[in-house]
C-alpha cells in the first residue's frame, strides 16, 4: 500500500521479528517433551532442573521479544494513520465545489477519522498479525512433520472441512462488513446535518422526529453491526470446535501409538502443545479476519475518494496576465452553466465590467446572481462560453492566483475557530504589519474588536458563533481588505443583519469599494443605488442594464422589483 511505502524500515524490522519470535515459541513444547522423555520418566532431577531454567529463559526472550513487536507494529499503525489522514485532508482541499455539494460532511469525516482508523488495524492487528502466524504456522507443520509425520497428518486431516468453511464465511462477511461502513457513514451524516441545525430543529419542535430518525439510522447501524458478529463469532466456533475435534483424534491415535511403544509420551504432550498452536491463530482468524474485512470495507471507500481527480485544476502551463490593455477587468461571454444536468441556471449569459467599475446584479431567487460569482474564482466551470478575468479565460489562469486576484464575500460569512487576528490573517500568508490590521479594522468599520477584552487576540468560537451576524460581515470586509483583491464580490453582504449593522457595513463597503473593480449581488435594492451600473438577471441572462435612474425611467423588470420592494411608483 502507498500510504505503508514511507515506513519500509518499521515494517521490515517487524517482519525480521517474526521468524524469531516464532522460533523462540516453538521452543517450549521441545523443551516439555525432552523434559518428560529424558529427565521425568528418568528421576533425573538434576537435567530437569536445567532444562526448567532454560525454559524460564526462553519465556523472558519470547516476552521481551513480543514488546519490541507490539511497540513497532503500533508506531507502524500510527504513522499510516497520521499520513493517511494528512493525505486524505489534502486530497479535499483539491477538490472543486460540485463534490461537496454531493457528498454531506459527515460522510466525508467518517473516511478522514474512522475509515483511516480501520485500514490501520490492518497493520497493527491484521496484516502483521496474520504475517506472523503464518510464520509460526509453517514452524508448527515442519517441527510436526519431524517429530512424527503420521501424527501430524491425524491433524491436518481436518483441513479441508477448515478451508471450505472460512471460504464460505469469508465470502459473506465481507458484505456484512461493507455495509456496516455505509450504515456508519449514514448516521455520521445526519448526526452533523442535525447538530448544525439545532436552532432549527428546536424552533420548530422537531426533537421527538430528529430521535425517531437517529433512532432508526442507529438501529440499522445496530443491525448490521449484528450481522458481522454472528459471521465471526460462528467461524470461531467451528474453528474451535474442529480444534478439539482434532486434539480428540491425536490423543485417541497417540495414546495407541505409545502402547505399541512406537511413541514416546513425551512426544504426545509436545504434539498436543503443537496441535493447539497450530489452531489457535486459525481460531482467532475470525477476530483478525474481521479487522482484515473493517480495512478492505474501509480502505475500498478511502482510496475511492483519493482516486477521485479534481475537476478544476489549474493548467499545465498558465498563461501570463497581459499588462493591462484596456480589456475589461471580468467578462462573461455568452456563458451556459447548470447545476446538474441541462436545468440551465445561465442561458447566454454576457456582461463585462471595466477595471475600477462598480457594478451590482439585481434579480428574482434562483436567477443565477451567486453563480456569477463561483464561475468568476472557478468553484465552478461554465458548460459553454467563457469566462474572462483581465481578458485572459480563468481555465487559463494559475488556480491560486486566480483567487487571490478574485475576493468574495458571502451572504454567510464563515469564521474559523481561533483568534480574531488569525482569521483576519486567513489568506495573507502571515505577511501583514500590526499597522496594516488596525486600518484594515478601522476602514472596515469593525471597531467593535477593540472593545473586546483581549481585542485582535479574542477566541472565536465555531463558525464565530460567539459574535453577531452584523460583526462577522464587519470582519469578514477587515479580511478583505487586508487579502486586498484586486476584483472583490459581495453576496448579499447586507442581508439578515440590523439597519445599525447596515449602516455601519455600507461605510465600511466605501473605505473596501474604493478604487477597486467590484460586483455586488443583492436583492435588496436600496443597496445598490450609488453602483455605476446595475444588471438585471432574469431567465439565466442580462435583461436590463443600466443605472438606478435609468433604469427606473426604463419602467422595466427593475421598476417593477423597486416598486413591490418600497411600494413607491417608478419615476
């Protein structure tokens, strides 16, 4: 596996430990059967004595020996877990917008958190472990085979009833175990769909169905869980049953060898401790066996995702931005974009917007508005047309220059937990003065920050759920202007907050607006009146264009939205 490739010198050194500890364990039923022939059965007391020493010797080395492989299989385990997962993470941050809005963030967490877990036991308590009883097993049959060939075949005469029955639970395991992996992704997935949600679901009293619904996902979970078990525990079973059946035959067919004095007692003894280390890690398959299928199950879902390539990626070769050369600062020319499938969201949509203009786009829910400004820092790719940034197709530019060359800022500004300052900090690479974040927070009009009790060094809680939506638009503008992109966006910027908060993001957004090119979506068109231009989206493109004066003496779709919004007549 790749992810065990960078730990070749821990797993060899557990795989060189194998043949010794296998030797040192073979050891003790030897030292048994020459204790009993040559010292027991002979008064010699003194030989005894020396061979109990010898076997107290052996037990110290085969438990010292055991430490040192238990420590190296699970730093083994433990630095697959921490690559796997460091991998895994990366792999996500590469993936484009359309993969998240399929996959619910719980499911994805159960592949980085219990998924990697499992493909780790592969390796402290699966792999290795099988490796090693194989080792031991191929010791068991050859020391067998030397001591006495026919009692050894009186053993392995119950093997082929032994495979035909771990192939038959082999086979139906592995779907057990598979669906257990999907019904634990399941219930991941609406238990943090329902934990974000829980203002929601209490506003409207949906705890008695959320515990209906958890209950049945957790059942099924139960069930399948259930089902695994009874595979394992019936193979141990009849492992163990053939085991006994096995020592019943050995002791039936030995005990007439030893009265035709063609065996040794001692020899007897040793084959019976042999014939139980030879069953004992088949007993156990069934444990191992069920960490081996927790890994397939899981490693089959891990390296599903890992082999799934972005979809937007940047090019091979970037193409270098002109200097500037009178070519608009964004343009969509004659795009067509849909979510899925051919419900188009974008129809033909074309606009440009020249360096240093402001511009707002206005229209009706599900017009298209915030899907101009995914295609704009490439979330998404168009379907047809392009979309222009400096007059050079985004498909074309560097990814990360691209968004750092192209800001937005959401309806739903996200905060991350830590300091007020690392997240004002969040997309400039540690490379921002004292100086630069005190009038980022003053332009942006966030004075609430140092009036807070440990100012830029106040925690934010998850999400900033310890500040007020108003606040977080202030800092989310703050982080703006200290990325400092060159083309900024606002998605509804000024929506769900308090004509205070209003009044203080409207200042805020002249110091940010400034002399720089900027797109404001909104649907509230008392927000948009001082743009330079406004563009009505309806039908998926650009049905009027115009100022908030003209296009009110328009009389058009914009006279008709301003009306119903402040009840005033078009004039």
């Amino acid at each position: 596996m790749e992810a065990a490739r960078p730990h070749r010198g821990l797993i060899t050194g557990s795989l060189l430990l194998f043949p010794l500890v296998a030797v040192v364990e073979l050891a003790q039923p030897w030292l048994l059967k020459v204790a009993i022939d040559e010292h027991i059965l002979r008064s010699d007391w003194v030989g005894l004595t020396w061979v109990a020493g010898l076997y107290i010797a052996v037990l110290a080395v085969l438990y010292a020996l055991r430490t040192v492989e238990a420590y190296l299989m699970q730093l083994t385990g433990q630095r697959v877990i921490h690559d796997l997962r460091e991998t895994i993470f990366d792999h996500l941050l590469r993936l484009e917008a359309r993969f998240f809005d399929h996959n619910p963030v719980g499911r994805l967490m159960t592949r980085v958190l219990h998924d990697v877990e499992a493909v780790s036991e592969a390796f402290t308590s699966g792999l290795f472990a099988v490796v090693a009883d194989l080792v031991t097993l191929t010791g068991v049959v050859i020391v067998m085979l030397w001591i006495d060939w026919r009692l050894a075949l009186v053993t392995f005469s119950l093997m082929p009833i032994l495979l035909v029955v771990a192939t038959y639970f082999r086979l139906n395991a592995r779907d057990a175990y598979r669906e257990v992996r999907r019904r634990l992704a399941r219930l991941n997935g609406f238990l943090q769909e329902s934990l974000q949600g829980m203002t929601v679901v209490q506003l409207f009293v949906r705890e008695r169905d959320e515990r209906e619904r958890f209950r049945g996902l957790n059942t099924e979970y139960r069930r399948a869980l259930f089902r695994s078990t009874r595979w394992e525990a019936s193979l141990y079973a009849v492992v163990e049953a053939l085991g006994s059946v096995a020592l019943a035959l050995l002791i039936w067919y030995g005990s007439g060898r030893i009265i035709a004095e063609s065996l040794t007692f001692g020899a007897l003894v040793a084959f019976i401790q042999y014939t139980n280390r030879f069953f004992l890690p088949i007993r156990d398959l069934g444990a191992k066996y069920t960490v081996m299928q927790w890994a397939m199950a899981s490693s089959e879902r891990i390296f599903g995702l890992l082999d799934r390539a972005p979809a937007i990626v940047s090019p091979a070769a970037p193409r270098p931005r002109p200097a500037r050369t009178g070519a608009p600062a964004v343009e969509l020319d004659s795009v067509w974009f849909a979510y899925d499938g051919d419900d188009w969201v974008l129809r033909d949509c074309s606009f440009s917007v020249a360096p240093g203009e402001r511009v707002a786009i206005v229209g009706a829910t599900g017009e298209g508005k915030t899907t101009c400004a995914r295609l704009l820092n490439r979330s998404y790719d168009v379907r047809q047309g392009r979309v222009l940034v400096d007059g050079v197709d985004v498909r074309e530019w560097d990814l990360a220059g691209l968004r750092r060359h192209v800001g937005i800022i959401f309806q739903d500004s996200v905060l991350f937990a830590g300091t007020i300052e690392e997240n004002l900090r969040l997309g400039a690479d540690g490379a921002v003065s004292p100086a630069d974040l005190a009038r980022a927070i003053e332009t942006s009009r966030a004075g609430f920050v140092t009036e807070l009790p440990r100012g830029l060094g106040e925690l934010l809680g998850e999400r900033g759920a310890n500040v007020s939506h108003g606040q977080r638009q202030l800092l989310a503008i703050a982080r703006a202007l200290v990325y400092n992109p060159a083309v900024l966006v606002l998605d509804e910027a000024m929506s769900s907050v308090d004509p205070e908060s209003e009044a203080l993001i409207r200042q805020a957004m002249t110091g940010l607006l400034a002399g720089r090119t900027s797109i404001t979506i909104a649907h509230r068109l008392s927000t948009v009146h001082a743009a330079d231009r406004i563009l009505v989206l309806h039908r998926g493109r650009v049905h009027e264009d115009g100022t908030h004066a003209e296009l009110l003496r328009h009389g058009g779709l914009y006279a008709r939205l301003y009306e119903l919004q402040t009840g005033a007549a078009s004039a």
